[in-house]
C-alpha cells in the first residue's frame, strides 16, 4: 500500500513540474515570436534606421499593449546604446551586462534567460508603478528576451530587450491551481526564499528552503523526497535555475502534503487486519471439516498404492464416498487391472527376450572368430607385401606398421604404432612427407600431389597418400605406401651422365666464347653504341650459359659421387661469417641490412668447410636476390637434441604452395623472367640438398610468420651423432 502511494506521489509531482516548467518558458516563447513579427517589417525597420525616437515609443506602446505582461521593453542601437524605454527614459546607458548583448550581437541569435537585477537598476527600466510594486532594496529575478535587430543583409544593426520579472507574479500559482486544484503546491524561490507560490504565506514561519534541498539544488542537481514548507511536511521535487553564464539562482519546484495520504492508510491498515482476523478462523474450520471428510479415503488410496509398489496388483479400494472419492477409486481398480495384464505380458515377453538374447551371443561369438580370422589374414597379407605400409585413423594415429616399413624407415613398429605420423616425419627428417600429410589433412589431394621422392639414409624412396574413408560419419584415415626406387633412378643417373658429358664439352668452347667477346668489347674502341650493346648481350648470356654448365657438371659429379668431401669438426659462425663476406657488395648495392644473429660459441658441427659455405653463400645471394630494397636480412641459430638449425629469413615476395614441393628440384627457378622477376640456373637448391644430404643433415622451406621466406639447414652436432659415417635408425 506504501509503495503504491509513494508511487502514485511521485507520478503526480513529475507531471506537475513538467506542466510548471512549461509554464514558466511559454511566455517567453511567445514574446520571441510577436517580436520577430514586428521587427522584421519594413516600417519598423525604417524608424530604426532612421533613429525615430518617437515612433520606437509608439511601437513599444503597441507591443506592450498586446504582451500587457511585459514588464520591460527597451530598444538599444548598433553600439549597444539605448534609444526608447517603455518607461519614456531617455538616458542611453543600458542596465544589461555588456557581455550579454555581446553575445547576442555575435551569434545574431535571440537569448531567452532568466536573471537576478538589482531593484535599482530594474527601475531605471520599467514603469514606476511595477517599481513600487517591488519590495524595496531586494534584488528582482527578471525573465528577459534579448532579440537581435538585422539590416537586409543580415548584419546585426541593434536589439530588443524584453522583460517579466517573477517576484509575486500571480500568472505561475494561478495556472498551477486552475489544471492541478489546490492539492499540488507550486513555488519558484530566488536562492532559497520563495519568490511565487500558491503557498499562503504563516506569520513567524519561514518560507526558506533547507538547506540540505539548497545545496543540492546549487550543486546543479534536482531534489526529489521530503522537506519541510511554511510549516508542513511536503514530497517535493524541485530542478534548478541558472542564468546565461550558468550560475544557480533560484529554483523552481512542486509539492504535495504529506498528511493528505495519512487518513486513508491508516483506515486501509485497520480493514485489514480486521480482514486477516476473519479469514483465519474460516480457514481454521474449514480445514478441520476438510480433513475430516478426505483423511479416510486418502489413507485408503494410500494403502493401495504401496501394495502396487510391492507388486501386490490384485488390490482393490472401494468405490464409495462422495463423486469425487468414487471417481478416483473406479479408476484406480482399472489402472490395478491393467497393470496386472501388462504383468504377466511382460513375463512372457522377457522369456523371449532371454532366448533371443542367448542367440545374438551364440551368434557374437561366431562373429568374432570370423574377425579375428579376417584380421589375421588382413595382417598377413600386409606383411607380405613387398612395399612398406602405414596406415593411420582420421586423427592420424599410426595404427598398423608392416615389416617392409621398418627396414626401409629403419623404426620400430611396437614403438610407432599410436604415436601421430608426425613423429616419423620429425624423427626421419622427412619434411616434404610431413607437408604432404599435413595437405591432405586440410584438403582433398590430387594425384599429382600424393607421391614425392625423397633421399633417405642413401636411398631414394617414393611415397605416396591415400585417404581412406571407413566410417559411415565421414572420419577419414591415411594409407602411406613406401617403394624403396634406388633402382629405378638408374636410367636417371645415365641421364645426368650424359647431360655432363655434354655440358663438358660445351664448357670449352664457351669458355672461349667468353674470353673473345671480353676482348672485343675491350679492345674495340671502333664499336658503335649499338654493337658494343649487342656485344654485351652476348657475353652476358655466354657467362650464364658457362654458369649453367659449371652447375650441372657440379650436381652431376656430386650425385656420382665423384666429388670428395673433407669433414671435419668445424665452427658454424665462422662458415657464416666467411659466407657474408661473400654477398656484402651486392646487398649494399640494394641498401640491404644483413642481421646475423648466430652467435660465435656455438658447438662443432661435421662438415666440409668449403661446401658448408657454398650452401650459405647460395641461400644468402637467393634472399638478396629476391629481397626488396631497403629490406632486412636475418641469420639465426637453434640447436635441437644433436641437431644444429640455422635459418636464413627475407622480406621477399613468399614462393607459392604449389612451387614449394618442387623447390630443391633440378633447373627449378625461383623467379619468373617473363614477369621481370630475377631467376638464376635453378641449379643451387638442388646442389645445396646433396651436399647436406651427403653431410647427413637436411635443407627445408618454410613460409615467414610475417610475410617473406625462411630457408632452414641442419647439421649434425660434432660429438654427439655422426651422420656421415654411422647411419642411424631413421
């Protein structure tokens, strides 16, 4: 009930405030409005050019004949000066503050305001009798209307200022009470004291607010709850008032007595409890003949239900007593009925269901001999065949390992078998396998993708992937096939034979193809400009082509094995500073910034010296090669059990994925010439992967994190793993 009449209080006061506000405004409003019609014709504007005093008093005369609430009409000109006052005052000196009308004339804007005057100065701008109206030496809160006066070009040529104060005004209480009646107290106070109100005024009492209500209100917020008026005990919620420059001074409110709500609640209290009595005892005697009348037959119901429980279903009730009592017993004799029939139906169905149960066992256990034989048989036949096989689940799990795959991987069955295909990958340094794999995980794979060659331990092994779809949801798996192609690269070798022999005997008559262009355009000072350009042309070419032969009869006596090689323990910083040195003149012709991250204390790799640095100088000339202008070149270290990892970083354009499998192959170029990109022989990828592969460690590719490519090598630890003279399990 409280909370009912707190609320209906509260929604009373705020419409009240908001029809006080608008209030409040609406006269002001209305006074802009009557004025820009006034001053904007063309007589006014003709008196006030030409500075007509008589006729401005007639036209405030006029204006203030029909806004007879107008307290205050003044016109000022141009230079802020005035020139006609309501009152017939003829000084020139305004009691507005200059700033004021300053910022009317800049922003060319009328300005509706409410401010505090003193008595004095709002004298000197009104009729003597609203003066005297006044209590005496009492500051007065005036509603003004400062609207500029603008020439036809719009220029501000001067203004009038409008004003209603509010002390006593009885137009704001007389609204108030003509919508609200007298149950909702209206007043305005200037800072604090009220200045208008519906309120009657009590000898000796005063008519302040608190000042808890004040401060609120001066801190620029509204108050809404209980105080004290004249006396009494009100719910007010009152919001401030300030002037131009936003200073407090005033507020304007709305009341309602407290006392109005106290009768009524205290009868409704009484009603109450006197309604709570009454219901009471009925409820008393009614419960008590209720239970009476139902605590038998529900007792009796009761019984029936825990002897259905036991499986007691011959159970009766009877089927006597008032309608409702006889209802329920009827249907609970049926449903004991129905339940007794589905009893023994049950029985009988759970007889069957043994027999049928003891079958499906008799028939599980033939099925799995039948497994287990086909299983053995599936084994079988995996491990005869010649081929290695590895097959994986859709997580790519290695479930089964025939034998033909551990000899040729060189690993252990018993300790693959779980283990994810990434770890034969890791461990046999197989990643252009574990690339493939990692295809056909995110992709279907054509077949053109599902084989690649690899060198491993000395062998040339071909695998190829297969996905296997073997569940009704879709799960696919891996089938990986090994074939140990050693043999079959015989023609290949015969091929590379003959490709040297060919390229030797091209390399003399180039080299001296070579040294007579070198000569001509040295010696030939009768060339002309476009001889000496296609002269240049030529030795170019004849130095690419000697390069190109000088790369294949390299590969070609590194795959025959006719190239020696001295390992030895050596340092790796050494070998990378040594291949720096080597590239400097040409990335300091592309401002290009070599960062060598691979410190000096690094262990002993086993190597040959010269060859290590024949791979690093290849991979640091590929990256200032293909590398951008003004770009960064990064060397980094990493050490890995017995491995020692370092990795050279660009800022060049990434290779795309379908390049990247054929990257160390032989005469695969990097570049595109037809799209003015450079490209070298496509040889130096491919020798560098023998070398390391005859130092038994690895070179590999992988995309940047951020754009740009990483070219990897790993060399055998010195100490720890002998790559080259001792083959290891994978």
């Amino acid at each position: 009930m409280q909370r009912f009449i707190d609320d209906q209080t509260e929604k009373d006061l705020q419409y009240s405030l908001k029809f006080a506000k608008n209030q409040f405004s609406a006269r002001q409003e209305l006074v802009v409005e009557a004025l820009k019609l006034s001053t904007v014709t063309p007589s006014f504007r003709e008196i006030f050019q030409k500075n007509d005093h008589a006729e401005l008093r007639n036209a405030i005369y006029l204006w203030a004949g029909s806004l007879d609430f107008l307290e205050m009409l003044t016109v000022l000109d141009s230079r802020q000066n005035v020139i006609a006052r309501i009152n017939g005052r003829t000084d020139h000196n305004p009691f507005l503050q200059t700033e004021l009308i300053t910022t009317v004339f800049d922003r060319k804007q009328p300005i509706i305001t409410t401010e505090i005057v003193s008595h004095e100065q709002y004298c000197l701008e009104v009729k003597n009798g609203v003066c005297q109206s006044l209590s005496d030496n009492r500051d007065v809160m005036v509603q003004l209307i400062v609207l500029p006066l603008k020439n036809d070009s719009g220029d501000v040529i001067g203004a009038v200022v409008a004003g209603d104060d509010v002390n006593k005004d009885p137009h704001l209480p007389y609204q108030q009470q003509k919508v609200f009646g007298k149950t909702v107290e209206m007043l305005v106070t200037q800072m604090g004291e009220q200045i208008a109100s519906t309120m009657t005024e009590s000898a000796g009492i005063s008519s302040i607010l608190e000042n808890r209500v004040l401060q609120a209100l001066k801190s620029g917020y509204s108050f809404s709850g209980k105080t004290v008026l004249n006396g009494r005990q009100y719910e007010m919620i009152a919001e401030p008032i300030h002037n131009h420059k936003g200073e407090f001074i005033g507020s304007i409110a709305v009341a309602l007595g407290v006392d109005r709500f106290s009768g009524p609640r205290n009868e409704n209290y009484t009603n109450l409890i006197i309604c709570g009595l009454l219901s009471l005892g009925l409820i008393f005697i009614l419960a008590y003949f209720t239970a009476r009348q139902f605590a038998a037959p529900m007792k009796r119901i009761s019984d029936a239900v825990n002897a259905l429980e036991e499986g007691d279903f011959s159970i009766k009730v009877p089927e006597s007593g008032i309608t409702e009592f006889k209802s329920l017993g009827e249907a609970f004799n049926k449903m004991a009925e129905t339940l007794s029939e589905r009893d023994l139906m049950i029985t009988a169905q759970n007889s069957e269901l043994v027999a049928l149960n003891e079958e499906l066992k008799k028939r599980a256990i033939e099925r799995f001999g039948e497994l287990e034989s086909e299983t053995a048989l599936q084994k079988s036949m995996l491990a005869s065949i010649a081929d290695g096989m590895i097959v994986t689940d859709g997580r790519r799990i290695i479930i089964e390992i025939n034998p033909a795959a551990e000899k040729l991987l060189g690993i252990s069955a018993a300790e693959m078998t779980g283990a994810p295909i990434a770890k034969i990958c890791r461990e046999c340094g197989l990643d252009e396998l574990d690339r493939l794999v990692s295809k056909s995980t995110t992709r279907s794979i054509s077949d053109k993708e599902a084989g690649i060659t690899v060198k491993h331990n000395r062998r040339s092994l071909r695998f190829t992937v297969t996905v296997l779809s073997y569940k009704k949801d879709g799960e696919k798996g891996l089938l990986m096939g090994v074939r140990d192609v050693t043999t079959d690269g015989e023609l290949d070798r015969l091929k590379s034979g003959f490709i040297a022999k060919i390229s030797h005997e091209l390399k003399t008559p180039l080299t001296s193809m070579q040294g007579s262009l070198q000569y001509i355009l040295k010696k030939g000072k009768w060339l002309t400009g476009v001889e000496r350009e296609m002269l240049s042309v030529c030795l170019r070419n004849t130095e690419r082509l000697t390069s190109l032969v000088a790369g294949i009869i390299e590969l070609s006596r590194i795959e025959a094995g006719q190239i020696s090689f001295l390992l030895r323990p050596l340092q790796i910083g050494e070998v990378v500073l040594y291949a720096l040195e080597e590239i400097k003149g040409a990335a300091l012709i592309k401002n290009i910034s070599v960062v060598n991250d691979v410190p000096m204390d690094l262990p002993k790799v086993i190597g040959d010296y010269g060859r290590l640095i024949q791979v690093m100088s290849n991979l640091l000339s590929n990256a200032v090669k293909f590398s951008p202008e003004n770009s960064v070149i990064t060397l980094s270290a990493a050490t890995e059990d017995s491995i020692l990892g370092i990795s050279v970083a660009d800022d060049g354009k990434g290779i795309p994925e379908e390049d990247r499998g054929a990257l160390f192959s032989t005469f695969q170029q990097m570049g595109r010439p037809e799209d003015g990109e450079f490209c070298g022989s496509g040889l130096g990828l491919a020798i560098s992967r023998e070398i390391m592969e005859i130092h038994g460690g690895t070179i590999s590719y992988t995309p940047g994190t951020a754009g740009g490519n990483v070219f990897i090598i790993k060399v055998p630890i010195y100490g720890e793993v002998d790559g080259i003279q001792q083959n290891t399990d994978c």
